[in-house]
C-alpha cells in the first residue's frame, strides 16, 4: 500500500505518477483537494519493485507546484507518507513590469497559511485567503533593471512547519513606460 496525505489548497488537482525500473505511468489524476486544502490518496497492489512516486499538484489557473518525489522499495515495505505540506503556486499579474510600478505576485496556497514570498533581498509575508488564494503587490522602485528570481513557500503557523519553496519563476523589470 502507499499512501500520500497533507495539505496543498481547495480545488487543487493531483496527480500522482509511478516510476519502476519497467515504466512510467500516471496512477492518479481525479484526486482534489477539499475545501480546507487537505488530500488523502492510497494505492493498493502496487508491483513489488523499486518505485519512484512524484506528486504533482496544479491549481485552478493550471500553475502547478514544486514536483515532490518519494522513493520506495515495495518489496521490503509499504510507503505512508502523511502531513505533506504543498508547495504554493506561483505567478504574476504581468510578467514585465516598469520600474516603480507595482509587481503582483499571485497564486495558491493553503487557506490561513502564511505565504513568504521571495524577490532576489526582497522578502514580504501575507496570509492566503479562505480560498488558498493570495495577491501580493510588491514595489519595484529600488529595483534594478532587468530579471528577477521570485520564489514562494508557505508555513502552518499553528503547527510550526514550512513547505518547500515554489518553482523559482522570472519577473522583468523595465525602463519602458508600456512594456
């Protein structure tokens, strides 16, 4: 039996994909997440073998998360992995943006969680909504020309816990008036 359950955020897709030495395929991908954002999943009579699990969960705007992979040998064990924490998703309202002028960073996360949001030094907290969703404006003013890594996670304030950071996305900050 293997079995994955946490937290990642309301209507989030996810989908599980089996890698053996034989193959590779999809196991799951009708499982969302509920209201609160938790998920539970169990598969059984997997083939005994060595296996790779990667967890893959997308958002209602199809922006998915960090990959998270799991590797067991199903010959000596079974694999529970519980309290999972997702990754948020990560994006923007523009992906360019003039100098002085506000970046928004938006995406998913788990409702009520606190989202830490990265931008090269430059580091901003907000809560997500009751929805998982979250809008954080960021001003680009002492910003230099040109690209910026951005990078989000999401800590459980209750439970004292951080998730892994996001996939790491690009914002481009312009001289232009109209980019």
């Amino acid at each position: 039996t293997v079995t994955f359950s946490g937290e990642a955020f309301p209507g989030a897709k996810i989908l599980v994909v089996d890698k053996d030495i034989r193959s590779e395929k999809i196991v799951s991908q009708d499982i969302v997440a509920i209201e609160e954002g938790k998920f539970s999943v169990s598969f059984v009579g997997i083939l005994q073998s060595q296996h790779s699990f990667a967890l893959l969960v997308k958002d209602k705007e199809n922006r998915t998360t960090q990959t998270k992979f799991f590797n067991i040998d199903t010959l000596a064990n079974d694999l529970t992995v519980k309290d999972i924490l997702v990754p948020p998703t990560t994006g923007f309202t523009q992906g360019v943006v003039t100098r002085g002028r506000n970046a928004v960073v938006i995406g998913y996360a788990t409702p009520g969680n606190d989202v830490k949001i990265e931008i090269g030094e430059i580091k901003k907290e907000i809560k997500a909504a009751k929805d998982g969703s979250y809008r954080a404006e960021v001003d680009t003013g002492t910003f230099e020309f040109g690209r910026h890594s951005v990078r989000v996670k999401q800590g459980d304030p209750e439970e004292k816990r951080e998730s892994d950071f996001s996939i790491t996305k690009t914002l481009v900050v312009s001289h232009l008036t109209s980019p």
